[in-house]
C-alpha cells in the first residue's frame, strides 16, 4: 500500500511538471524538435488511399466523413 501511496505521489509531481504541454517529442525526458518527416501528411494518407482503391471506393472519399 504505502508503494503505491509514493507512486501516486510520484504521478502527480510529474503531471504538474508537464501540465499544459502539448505536441512535444520527448526524448531522455527532454523536449526536443520533432523530425520533419513525422509530420508529412501525404504518408499518413498512402493507406487510407490504398485502402479506399482495394474497396472500390470512388477516388478522394476514402478516410472522409
């Protein structure tokens, strides 16, 4: 009980320490910039767009609402 008791307390130092942070790649604990290449869209979209085409969806409707 009391080792879960610490890691609570553990958790909630760490969460006040990143409370509003968002959209940061962290490595070791340290932010750093975010590579160019995880943030291209045209890659995220290749396999909705396969797989829209492997369905027979018409062109430009696949991953749309």
């Amino acid at each position: 009980m009391a080792q879960r008791n610490e890691f609570r307390q553990d958790a909630r130092r760490c969460a006040a320490k990143v409370a509003g942070v968002t959209a940061e790649f962290f490595v070791e604990r340290a932010a750093v910039p975010t590579a160019d290449h995880t943030t291209d869209t045209d890659p995220c979209e290749r396999p909705w767009e396969q797989s829209g085409r492997l369905v027979r969806l018409p062109v430009g409707s696949a991953g749309e609402s």
